[in-house]
C-alpha cells in the first residue's frame, strides 16, 4: 500500500503549524525549527507504524 505517501501527508499537514508555534508563540527561533523537525520526524515514523498494524493486508509484511 501507499503507507509512506499517507504519513508523509499526514506530517507534512502538521509540519507547519507545529513549526509556526515553536517559533512564534514559543519564541524558540532556531531551536524551535530543530524541535519541529524532529517532531516531524516522530509523527512520520508513528503514522507509519500505526498504518502498517492497522492494515489488514499486514500479513505478508515483515513482523514489527
């Protein structure tokens, strides 16, 4: 299936609002694109993750 086109959708929809809070409201500057980035990452790996158990074709995956 198309899991990473999903997750990379669904981090890319928070990747941004995420980013403007760290750095606006927060006012972290740089430290805040880094803490985005990285919670981009997390988000991305989690939706994988969660898509992949959920699915019902699973099986002929690699066990995680």
């Amino acid at each position: 299936m198309k899991y990473a086109l999903y997750a990379n959708l669904i981090s890319l929809v928070l990747h941004y609002p995420i980013t403007y809070y760290f750095i606006v409201h927060l006012d972290l500057a740089l430290n805040g694109i880094a803490y985005a980035g990285t919670l981009n990452m997390l988000i991305r790996t989690v939706a994988i993750y969660v898509m992949i158990k959920l699915s019902k074709q699973n099986e002929c995956l690699v066990s995680l």
